[in-house]
C-alpha cells in the first residue's frame, strides 16, 4: 500500500519528466511552486512546523521511481 498520496506520487512523476534533478528537494519545489502547487508542497513539511522533512521527500520520490518501473 502506497503511503505517497496518488497526487503527489504524479506530481513528482511530473517533475521527473521534465527533467528536474529529483535528488534536488529544492529544484523539486521550485518546480512545483512554479505549477502553483502549494498544497503538494505542504505534503513535505513537518506537521505543525516549517521544517522541511527531507526523509518523507526521500521516500516519496523513492516510491514514485518504483512505481514507474
């Protein structure tokens, strides 16, 4: 069972695409900041803080590679 909701899982399949460095958390964010994808964002932060979580980013980036395959 997937722990990646389905849209960030496509957001990052997306990002990966067009070629952004997905070993990059902050290319990735700026990718998705520039498709106005804020909540997909949000999904990587600490809950109730502004830390980055850089292992839930990590994994879902892990998770979507696998998937593809």
């Amino acid at each position: 069972m997937s722990k990646t909701p389905e849209n960030i899982l496509a957001k990052l399949s997306d990002a990966n695409q067009a070629g952004i460095d997905m070993k990059s958390p902050k290319a990735v964010v700026t990718f998705l900041l520039s498709q106005g994808e804020k909540d997909s964002i949000l999904f990587f932060y600490k809950s109730g803080s502004v830390e980055f979580d850089f292992d839930k980013f990590n994994g879902a980036v892990a998770e979507m590679k696998e998937k593809k395959n």
